[in-house]
C-alpha cells in the first residue's frame, strides 16, 4: 500500500461524483458559490475517515456509509466558511474565500443553507445516529471557536486550556467521521466507541502538526512565517516555552505577542526562543504521543487494509508538510 | 377571548423558565452572550403559534410539544443572529446586536453554536418528525435570503420573485412552527398539512405587514421612514406601484432607488407615488387575502379555544403597529 486512499479509491471516485451532483441549486447566485466550493474542494481526509473506519469494520459499505461521507464533507465545508467569516480570511485552500468574494452575507448564508442540507440529508434517510455523531461535532466546534475567542484575547491560555481548544474545535469533527464511518455499517457500540477515541486522538495530532507548521524554519510550507503569532493565536510551542521561562522573559515574550506582532524581526526572535526553550520539540513528542494512541485504539479489530490504511493516514497526519 | 396567549398563558411561562435554565454554558463568554440572548426575548410568535397549533389538535399536549417549542425559537434565535451580520444591523428588539457587542465573529458563531443545540435537542429524544420541519426551515430561510440577495442587487423584483422570497425567508419558519405544534402531539398528516398552510399563509401576510410597516406616514411605528429603499430593498408596494407607472417614471423611480436613497426628500417623494399608484393598497389587499387564506386553514378543526385563539392572532399580524 502507497497512500491510504488505496483501499477506498472507488469509493471516493463515487462520493465525489455524487457530491459534485448533489451541490446544485436552483437558485442562480448559490448555485455559482456551490460550483465554486466544489472547484476548490481540499485534502478529503474526512470522507477518507469514513470509508476507512467504515471498512475497518469488517461489515459491507452501503449508501449509508456514502451518505456518512456527504453527511461530514457538507458540514465541514459549511464550518470552514463560517471560520473565514470569524477570521475574515480573505484565501482558503490557495483559492479566495466564500467571504472574500461574496462578502461576510453570502458566507453567513451558505454556511446556513450547507448545515440545512447536512440535516436533511440525515432526516430524510433517517440516519438519526449518523446525525448524532455529526451534530456533537458542531456544538464542539463553535463552544472550541468561543474558547479560543475568550482566551486569546487575555492570552492566558495554559496547556490543559490548549487541549480542550483543540480538542472541540478539530479532534471532535475528527472523531465524528470515524464514528460516522463505523456506525454506518451497523457496527456495534464498542467497535463505534473505539474508531471514534481513534478520531478523537488523531484530531489532536493533527492540529499541532498544523501549529507546528507556522514554525516554518523547520519546515518548508507556503504559508506565511509566525502567522498564529501575528494573529495572537497561542498555541503549544509557544504555551510550552512561556512555561519555561523566567518570569522576567515570559513577560517580554507575552509583550511580543500583544505589541510587537507585526514587527517580523520581534517574532522572528520570539520563535527562536521558543524552539530554544524546547517548544517545538514538546510539541512534537506531543503529536507523536498522540498518534500513537489513536494507533493503539485500531488493535480493537483485526488487521486488514482498512487498518493498514488507517496507520498511514495516521503516519501522514504527523508528517504532512502542508 | 382577550388575547391570543390567553389559553396558553401556563404554556409560555414553563417554557420560558425551562428555555433560560437550558440556556447556559461552562464556558464564560458564551453564557454572558447566552444570558444577553435570554434578556432580549422577543414576542414569542413562534412559540404561542407551536403551543396553539399543538392544542387546536385536540390531542394532549406533551413534553414533545414543549421541545417542539425550544426547538423553533432556538433556531429562530440563531436566523436572527445571523441575520444581523448578513444585514451588518448594530440594533436588534431595542438592543445592541451580537455582532455589535462581540463582532461577526461571535454573532457567527453563537449562531452555530444554537443550531447545533436545536439539533442535538431534537436527535437526543428522537424527535425526528419535529426537526425535519425545523430543518426544512433553515434550509429555506438561507435560500430565501441568497435570493434576495441575488435580486435586490439587480433591482429587478417582479411581484411573483417578491412572493417566493418572503415565502422562503418569512413564512416557511411559521408554517415549520405550525407543522411542529400538530406533529407534537401525533395528530394526523391530513392534521399537520392544514396548519402547515395556516402558517404559511400567515407568514406571508405577516412579511407583507412588516413590509407596509415601512410606509410610516400611514402607521405610527419606531422605525425609521423608508429604511427598506434605503437599503436598496424591494417590497410589495413599491414593486405594485413600479408595475403602474410608465416606462419613463419607472426608470426615474428606480433611479431613486439605486442613487438617492440617501437623500430623505427622494425617499418620501418616491413613497408618496408609490402610495399615490396604489402599491400600498394593493399590498394591504394582498396581506388581507393571505390572512384569509390562513383562517380558512382552520376550518379542518372543530370550535376550540385555540382555533379561537389562531383566528385572533392572524388578525393580530395584520393589525400590528410594529
């Protein structure tokens, strides 16, 4: 096995195709913002989520299991939009965002109308726990969105603090897909509890590797140096560093990130000490830690393909340079 | 009969107390945005109109009726809040606006954050009838407004464009909170068709009230004059009256519309013809004409204090000073 989309090419070949048809409207203003959502649809690791937990099952893949997949895609494109109206991002995925081209209304609204879908979708077909698993999710997310708000504004933001942020707004959409996945294919509540604490572990690798990606001299991205710092965001390198400081720099490196962000040789500085004070290698054993545990939650099922799989999208979620 | 609440005064009050006590959250800046939520209650419309439809059944009403109710105004709750950022409105019921206090950042996401509790609320005790009419709602409510969107920027609303809107925006949410009173307490589908279109019909009389509102030379309200030609709105009297004029005072209406609405003596030369073509008789006429559309709806349920109570609220939404 190549790439963990191995085992499921077909089935993200079907999903894509269904969704592409799926995402029209009548209306001809929504229907150019689907088409344009479509054009520049990302990674699909949360469809890939699905129909591989779904899989790791052992039971038969049904169209409630491709269902599953549309159910977590639709959401989390209505999230992403609704995240770059709260952080007036103006680019998303290397395109301009929904709110960049059709203003914070056109944004606000077809968040909505993707969220009315996901729940029609749900209702309609009555997969009421596929539902449950996806709704959870949305509560998690935008109580996570208000955390962070709330904390970053004080900048006071310690590592238990830092994990319950990350754990509801990214670990729990995470979670929900693979619970989606296994639910989909009838699998009982132990084996749906196991994929789901899988997510749930892998979520939390997966949003350090994205804070540590803004600490770019260790790895070669596209995105912009420092950026969480420019935009206040701490996150756990920076978290871990403060706490080892001496009173006297902790104040200077928290005067930094409230002051002197848009200085870029202040947050150069503030990100040599940080990798200096042992952020970045924290941060790191963290992530591992954390994939090592969703890996252990797989040795719940047999081994198969879909395991396999599931371990190099895990592999992947550590190492991906973007 | 002295009021429509008068049958189910008992009704609104539990289901106020319950609806503050749910409303609250671990996390601080979202409770100090819940409990601004609850302070700045509006007229329980939808509510009453759940509780109402509920009794006009017959049929005993039940906790499912109550979270029927919780259910509408909590996804009310949300539309409005994101409303307000669509619109960029700073005031709402008389108060500052969530994305005035806390920016479109907050308003954006406590938004989500209700609609995720409308869904959770609904999946928990497996109302799925209740949210697949709360659901339908959202979706039309965004499409309605994506519409509107769509059209105002051209100006070009004709009278049947202007009817599908209000109806998508407006109605659709009465009708879902009708169709969730009757379902609540498992009256027939015959039974939750009729007050479905009760609602609906309602709805639109209830939009084209708000609509003539506007026209405040011939209605004592707070609101500002013409704020809807201000905002580049079209509504039923002015597109009636848009109709009756010749091609050349067409043109130089619209013109009004597009280049002037900044200019108070346009506005109210512009309403004075709109009056003077008839638009606002025509569209009190209209609004008539649904209110009696609604009051037939009733005529599928036997005498009953709440029909009672129904047929008093109808005249209520088309004799309201605000």
């Amino acid at each position: 096995m190549k790439h963990y989309t191995d085992p499921i090419q077909a089935d993200l070949q079907a999903f894509e195709s269904h969704f592409k048809s799926t995402l029209r409207s009548p209306i001809p203003l929504l229907d150019i913002i689907l088409r344009y959502l479509v054009k520049r649809k990302g990674k699909q690791l949360r469809p890939a989520l699905v129909f591989l937990t779904a899989r790791l099952t052992g039971l038969p893949i049904t169209e409630r299991t491709h269902r599953g997949a549309a159910l977590v895609e639709l959401m989390h494109t209505a999230t992403l939009i609704h995240d770059d109206v709260v952080d007036d991002s103006p680019i998303r995925r290397g395109f301009f965002s929904i709110n960049a081209l059709w203003k914070n209304k056109g944004a606000v609204l077809v968040g909505d109308y993707l969220l009315s879908r996901v729940l029609l979708l749900a209702v309609e077909h009555q997969d009421h726990d596929l539902l449950y698993h996806v709704s959870s999710s949305v509560k998690a997310m935008s109580e996570g969105e208000l955390l962070q708000l709330e904390k970053a504004r004080r900048l006071d933001i310690v590592e238990s603090v830092y994990y319950e942020i990350i754990e509801k707004k990214t670990a729990s959409l995470m979670a929900s897909c693979c619970g989606v996945g296994a639910a989909s294919t009838g699998a009982d509540a132990a084996a749906v509890e196991a994929v789901r604490r899988f997510g749930l572990a892998l979520g939390m690798a997966f949003q350090i590797r994205d804070d540590l990606l803004d600490y770019r001299q260790y790895d070669q991205t596209g995105k912009p140096n420092g950026i969480d710092i420019k935009e206040h965001k701490m996150t756990l390198p920076l978290i871990y560093a403060l706490q080892q400081a001496d009173p006297a720099e902790r104040k200077s490196m928290i005067r930094t990130v409230k002051k002197d962000a848009d200085r870029p040789d202040r947050v150069q500085a503030l990100m040599d000490r940080v990798v200096a004070l042992g952020g970045v290698s924290y941060a790191e054993a963290t992530m591992h830690r954390y994939k090592e545990e969703a890996v252990e939650h797989l040795n719940h099922f047999p081994d198969s393909d879909a395991k396999e799989a599931l371990r190099l999208l895990a592999e992947f979620v550590v190492a991906r340079k973007k």
